[in-house]
C-alpha cells in the first residue's frame, strides 16, 4: 500500500515532485468557467475520453493548494471520500504516471498570462499543459443561473441581484477572452456547440490530443443540483438547453438582467461580436420595454 495513506496532507511541503498528488500527470488541464454553463457535463466528458487514470479537483480556489480546497475529487470517474486532512495521494494510488489532472475553478476567468502560473500552487508553475475556457451562450446562461438564484431560500431579491451583477461582470471578461483566445492562450469551448455537434466534439478532443473513446453526451452530473429546469432528467440528451431563455422572460429578475447589461457598451459590444443571436435578443426585448422610461416628475406635492 501506498506509504503515503498514512501521511496528512499538511504535513507535506510543496515540491515539484507530485508527492501530494501520488503520480506524476502526462497532462494538466485546468478548466475556468461560470457555474450553470455546462462545465461538468464538458468535463466529465473529456475525462471519459482520457486514457486510463485520471483524477478530477473539483471547485479548487484560485492561489491556493487545488489539494486542500478542491470541493469534491474524482479518480478514474469514481467520486471518493478522503479521510480529513489526508494528502489527495491516499487515494489516488491506482492511478500511475502518465495519468491526467483535470482542476477546475468555478465562477472565475483565466486572469492575465503573467499571473496565470500562480493560480494553481503547490505543483511545478510550467505543468499546465492546457487552460480551458468553458462557455455558454448568454440568454441561457443567465437564465439558468438566475433560475438557481430563485430556488435559494436564504435569498432575497437584493441577493439575487447582488449575485448576478458579479457574475454578468466575469462573464463579460469571459467574451473578451473567447474573441481572442490566442492572445490569452486559452481554448475557448462551448456548451452550446458541444451538444448539438459531434464535429465539434471531435475538434475539441484533437485539440486536447485525447483520442475518441466515448461521443456520448453521456449522464446529467450532479454537481449544483443538476440542472436548474430539469431535476428529473438523467441524460444530457433530454435537456431543452437552447430555450432557457424563454421559459424566465417572464420573471422580474431575469429581465432585470437583460436590462442591465443592454445599458453596459462595452458588454454590449463584445457579445455583439461573440454571441450576435443573444445581442440582438437583448436589443429586441429592450425595444419592446421601451427602456429608459420617459418618466415625468412631479414636484412631490
């Protein structure tokens, strides 16, 4: 057995060794992306199509040890339990050198270039192999992210609100970094286009260099709940993903959203060019509410 089961993970000092980890990876991809943007539906399936031994940190936060705050680890597609405070070795101990990590970081964009090595610490700052952008078209994004907001019974309005301003602020970074990912040395990859496209799946994976073992869709995951409309739904086959949109025209706060970012140009502009079906369903929604309102003010009399 593996002489680290015995070993807690603050008792390691960082090394470039991997001795946390337990093996040395052939490749690291780290994953940013919005949450409700179909990130691990994206991950779980480029891990199926990874070469044997693989291990997921699942949620890691940004500078820190991906080791110690990863929110849930995955090894070979299997989600495990580690005892408190044990190394990520503990359990990895099937997995053997030339296996792929997979770290992601939730509600964050890839930062500039010259901070991008000091995102993931605690293994050597030159192992990324590949930064991955993961994406989804605006209206529906928004929308189910909103839809989540809304099923939170400790928040209220202003919480909702206060929550989406932060997010609809990192995804306008997200579209600059999607409209120039040479420049920010990222590979861009959408929701959208990976379930509707086995070609684009097929792009993707050559990109990464991981061969084609499984074009599934594959299951709903469980992380966050699921999808936010569809809590019964087990295979990403039966989402009706495209029209999210619709379904929260409706609501208050969803077209608070729409609003908002209709009054923000730069955010305007970049979804124009990056997402120009979704721009011009802001625009035609923002037209019929006739925003801003010609108000009239009295004298307060």
């Amino acid at each position: 057995m593996n002489e680290m089961m015995d070993v807690q993970a603050e008792d390691i000092a960082p090394n470039p060794d991997w001795a946390e980890l337990g093996f040395v990876p052939g490749k690291v991809f780290r994953c940013f992306g919005m949450r409700r943007a179909g990130n691990h539906a994206m991950i779980n399936w480029m891990l199926r199509n990874a070469p044997p031994g693989h291990v997921f940190l699942n949620n890691c936060t940004p500078r820190r040890s991906p080791y110690r705050t990863c929110a849930t680890i995955e090894v070979n597609g299997e989600r495990r339990t580690r005892r408190r405070r044990r190394a990520v070795s503990s359990i990895t101990g099937d997995v053997q050198d030339g296996g792929l990590l997979m770290i992601s970081y939730e509600d964050h964009m890839p930062p500039a270039l010259d901070a991008r090595p000091d995102v993931t610490t605690d293994m050597p700052r030159d192992a990324v192999t590949q930064d991955i952008l993961l994406y989804r078209r605006f209206i529906n994004w928004s929308a189910s992210l909103m839809r989540k907001l809304q099923s939170n019974e400790n928040f209220d309005f202003s919480d909702r609100m206060r929550v989406a301003t932060i997010a609809l602020s990192k995804f306008r970074t997200g579209l600059a970094q999607i409209l120039a990912p040479t420049e920010h040395n990222i590979l861009p990859v959408s929701y959208d286009s990976w379930l509707r496209s086995d070609s684009y799946r097929k792009g993707v994976l050559r990109m990464l260099d991981l061969p084609l073992l499984d074009d599934t869709l594959g299951e709903v995951q469980p992380y966050g709940g699921g999808s936010s409309f569809q809590k019964d739904a087990t295979s990403a086959e039966e989402l009706g993903t495209s029209e999210r949109w619709a379904e929260m025209i409706g609501m208050a706060d969803y077209q608070l959203i729409l609003l908002m970012v209709s009054q923000d140009p730069t955010f305007m502009d970049l979804l124009e060019r990056a997402m120009p079906h979704d721009a011009a369903t802001v625009c035609e929604f923002v037209s019929q509410a006739r925003f801003p309102f010609d108000v009239k003010v009295g004298d307060g009399t």
